[in-house]
C-alpha cells in the first residue's frame, strides 16, 4: 500500500498498472481507486522483470562468496583486470584487436613480474 501510495503521488495517475500475481496489490489498488487499471498476466511483467537483470547476474556472483570482505577482496581486483582486457571487440577490426589485446597482455605481465 505505502508502495502504490509514493508511486502514484511521484509520478500521477497512470492508464495502466501492470503488477504481478501478488494478492496484495488487488486489495491495495482497490483501496486507492485504481482497481479497473491494474493489468496482471504472465509476460506483462516482462519489462519490469528485464530492468532487474544487471542485478540479479551480481547478486548471482555474490552468492559464490562466504563473506562480504572476500566480495569486496574479489570485486576490486575484477574490475582492474576486467578494464584492462575487455575491449570492444565488436567496433575494431581483427588486426587491431589483436594488437591491442596483446598490449594489454604484455603490460599486465611487466605488472605481475
């Protein structure tokens, strides 16, 4: 209910709210008067669902972990490594590519020695 009450006085009336199954909305929305705009249905969802992948895929990775600090320990090294090597293979050409990846791989090697 407080849900529905923020989300509706931060952004107004809506033409249609899609929610999931939740037997909780029905009661809320008919308590605010928004009963006949609530939109429920198995892939109505999907939108909603696809915004929270970037999330999901981290907390999937965090679940590999004991503890925060070896998260952390991990994380941090990650994203040095992962900047270093992740090029955008896509927008260059194989010659440069190449190129550019054994760079970044005879500099991580000066760094590791």
């Amino acid at each position: 209910m407080r849900f529905l009450k923020k989300t509706l006085k931060r952004h107004g009336k809506a033409d249609a709210i899609v929610t999931d199954g939740l037997r909780s909305y029905p009661a809320a929305m008919r308590e605010l008067g928004n009963e006949g705009r609530r939109e429920a249905g198995r892939h109505l969802n999907n939108r909603v669902e696809n915004s929270h992948l970037p999330l999901r895929r981290k907390e999937r990775v965090m679940q590999r972990f004991r503890r925060m600090k070896t998260l952390q320990k991990f994380a941090s090294v990650h994203a040095s490594v992962h900047n270093h090597f992740a090029q955008e293979r896509h927008l260059v050409s194989r010659e440069v590519y190449k190129r550019r990846r054994s760079a970044a791989f005879a500099e991580w090697q000066n760094l590791m020695a």
